[in-house]
C-alpha cells in the first residue's frame, strides 16, 4: 500500500547569508554539515535534507509514494522584522522547490510564510502557490501570540479562499533548568506546545471564523490533545464562566482538523483515530531528523485495529484530501 507522508523537513545545501543571529551553513563533509546560529550548534543534518536522489531513494525502500516536504521551523524568523522574515522565507522556498523539482511530482513542497504580518504571509503564500509550492507549513505562535490571534486568522482564512491546505508545526519551546535536561523540550514541550494551539483554535474562535473548508493540520499527533480531550471537555461545562469562549463545546471541533500519525505507538495510534476519527489522521514521518519515524507508516501498519478501509485512509486517502487532489489519482 503507498504511503503519502504528510511530515517531512528539507535544509538547502547552503544559502545567502541571512543577517546577524540568523541560521548559517557550516559544511562538514560533503554529506554533511551543521545548522549554526551565530556560534552555536543548532543541528548536524546529512545529506537526505537536501539531496532528492537520497531521499527519493529512502522513500522508494520504505513504500512511500510522496512526501510533503516543509522548512524547518529554525528558518521560520517570526522574531525578526517582517520584511527580514519575508526576505528570508522567499530564500528558503525558492531553495525549496529546487529540491524538491528532481522528484517527478512525489516532493511536495510546502511553503514557510512571515506569519507575524498577514499582509506579507499572505502576499508570500500566494507568490509560492503560483511559483509551485502546494500549501505552507507555520509554526505553532508568534512570540506570545497563539492561532487565534487576528493577524493570523486573517492568514488561515486566506489559505482557506486558496484552497491552500497548512500544516502546523511546534517550535520555539519553552525552556528552562528542568526543560533542558533530556531533550524535554522535544519529549514534553513539543506535546504541551501543539495541544496548547489546538485549545487557542478552539476557545479562541478560530474554526468559528475560518470556513470549513480550510484544511488544517497538527504535527506529532496533535500533541496530547487526543488523551487529554475530556478533562477539556468537562472543564468547558463545569468552568464555562472561563472557557466556554466557543460556539460549541471542543468536542464539535474535532472533525475541523487533522494530526499526523507520528506517535510510534499503536495504542497512542488507537486513542488517536477513537478519539478524532480515522478520517482526521494522515501519516507523517519527521524525515530525516532522528525523533522520526522509519519506515514512514510502520505504526499505521502494526495497528491490528484498524479496519482496511480505515487503515488506506490514513495511509494516503486522507493526505490526498488534504491536498486536495482526486484519491483515484496519482499524489502528485
């Protein structure tokens, strides 16, 4: 059965110099080389970030059909003025589509934007679309602005009249003493960061004011927002005077967005497709970074819950939904 992997990540084989305290490339061989953001290590990455043979190659052994292949959200620049942001994210997705052009239609490139100004992610969202790019990856905030902050809004109904579907990926996590010890940053911040936006398009409005047709998807599984779905449901009746913000209760949502199937665990998966349907999960696999999943699809495979139907959906009917291409037809 091919597999359409919704979560995936590229780094270029270098780019122009980004300005003070921006990412910069620091070769180590010719297969691979370290992220650096001004004299710190970020991330040793190889080859498969950038090279399509490598990857093409990985996804032809793992049963991968086409891959969705988003920024690292390193690169994303929120913190920076909006036109450095916007400088730097037409940098990286034109870099992008030179990646992805080699693979025949099976690397689908996703598009960053300078989310901290509508007008530019906007302006850059349509500029991509048009230049080959299929939707756009954002990060999960802006500083201290979650999803249903107004700028953003305005970006997502944007995408929505575009038929543009978003992936939503956590980053700029927290940190602290006891964040910094054991990678918790990715092992708790991660989860915490994505059920935390998923509550901010809930309480906030968001769905409320975005159409339905808006696709709309969460990294890592959604976070722990699947588990943790009835204590937010009884504290939306119980404390209504605080947090009954929505239209509906946050259960009326869950068919509003999807979550990717990066939870390694068939149990985690089960709680997952009970709990948000199988028609809301897609596979993702995090390539090529080690907290990923290889082969992409295994824990969609070991799940003997899951009907065939159900299992095909997650598989690649969803992804193609997603992506808003015909399920007879090819991915891309």
């Amino acid at each position: 059965m091919g597999v359409i992997d919704v979560h995936s990540h590229y780094v270029p084989n270098g780019w122009p110099d980004l300005g003070d305290g921006q990412p910069w490339f620091k070769p180590l061989s010719e297969r691979e080389a370290m992220v650096m953001i001004g004299e710190t290590e970020f991330r040793r990455v190889g080859d498969d970030c950038w090279n399509s043979d490598v990857r093409l190659a990985d996804m032809d052994a793992d049963g991968v059909e086409a891959q969705i292949v988003s920024p690292t959200p390193v690169f994303f620049s929120y913190e920076q003025p909006a036109g450095e942001a916007e400088k730097v994210a037409r940098i990286m997705n034109d870099l992008a589509l030179e990646i992805c052009a080699p693979g025949g239609g099976r690397l689908v490139p996703f598009a960053q934007v300078p989310l901290q100004d509508p007008d530019a992610a906007c302006r850059e969202l349509e500029r991509c679309l048009a230049a080959g790019h299929a939707g756009a990856e954002i990060g999960n905030h802006v500083g201290d602005r979650d999803l249903d902050d107004d700028g953003v809004v305005t970006f997502l109904q944007h995408a929505a009249s575009l038929n543009a579907p978003v992936f939503v990926h956590p980053w700029d996590m927290p940190n602290s003493p006891r964040l910094d010890r054991w990678m918790a940053r990715w092992l708790a911040g991660m989860p915490a960061e994505t059920h935390l936006s998923i509550i901010a398009m809930i309480l906030g409005g968001v769905f409320d004011r975005v159409p339905e047709s808006l696709r709309i998807c969460f990294a890592h599984g959604g976070g722990s927002f699947a588990f943790w779905l009835g204590r937010f449901e009884n504290a939306w009746r119980e404390r209504s005077d605080l947090i009954a913000t929505s239209q509906q209760p946050p259960s009326a949502y869950v068919n509003r967005f999807s979550v990717d199937s990066v939870v390694f665990d068939p149990a985690a998966l089960r709680t997952l497709v009970d709990t948000l349907g199988a028609s809301q999960v897609m596979v993702g696999s995090d390539y090529p970074y080690p907290l990923g999943e290889r082969p992409a699809g295994d824990v969609v495979r070991r799940a003997d819950f899951l009907a065939d139907d159900d299992r095909a959906r997650i598989m690649s009917g969803n992804a193609r939904t997603f992506l808003g291409r015909d399920n007879r037809g090819p991915a891309a």
